[in-house]
C-alpha cells in the first residue's frame, strides 16, 4: 500500500506584525521513524521593528501532533524556565526560529499534521508515515 495523498499546508494568520510558519523537517517517514523535528519560525511581517517572540527562545513552542482521524498522538508543553527579560528586535523581513525534536512512538501510516498547542497561530503543516 502506497501512502495516501498529503494534504496541503494551512498558513497561520500573523499576530500583530509576527507571522509565524512550522514544518517539519521532512515530507514522509517511514512507521520506524525514531525523530521528528519541527521549526517554528516567527517572521516580522510588518514594516517597523517588532519585538521577536520570547517563546521561541525560552522554553519553546507549545505544540499539538494529530492524526488523520483527529486524535492527539503528542502535546509538548513547554518546560517552566526562568527567562531572561531580553527581548530581540526584529527589523522588517527579519525571521528567527527554533527547533523542536520530537521522539514519537510506534506511529500508525497515514497522514499526520502538526500546529500549536496553545499561543500564536502557527498554521498547520502536515507529514505522512508510511
């Protein structure tokens, strides 16, 4: 059995002058795939300086893996760390982004999605196991 079409990507709708975007660092896995890593990346889509998210750079994204049908496979909570009150700038066009490795379990085939848990709007991207 082939795997089944992969559905097309939804794009986040920016908050305040930030766009966000995940991905995953490849299309399709195999049902032995032993990690996942997925970058989430924050955008300044305005044309002013904007404060960089300081969720990316401490203690990460909360995120949210589902599958096909729906049903939560994984949620990252995002671990409780002091954080230093510094906050980037990010000129117009300007991006930064961190990464998220997930480990996942014995994981059916089929098609498989990821986006946030909780916070910003970071779209939807999707990935197949099979």
């Amino acid at each position: 059995m082939g795997c089944p079409p992969l559905p097309k990507d939804q794009a986040a709708k920016p908050a305040g002058c930030l766009g966000y975007s995940i991905a995953s660092d490849a299309r399709s896995y195999s049902t032995q795939v032993s990690k996942i890593t997925f970058t989430v990346t924050a955008t300044n889509v305005s044309a002013q300086s904007c404060a960089g998210p300081f969720n990316l750079v401490c203690g990460g994204p909360s995120l949210q893996v589902t599958d096909a049908t729906g049903r939560t496979v994984w949620t990252r909570t995002p671990p409780a760390v002091a954080c230093p009150l510094l906050v980037r700038l990010l000129q117009p066009g300007e991006s930064m982004s961190t990464k998220v490795d997930w480990q996942p379990p014995s994981l059916a085939a089929g098609a498989y999605s990821v986006q946030a848990a909780s916070g910003p709007d970071l779209g939807r991207s999707y990935f197949l196991v099979c």
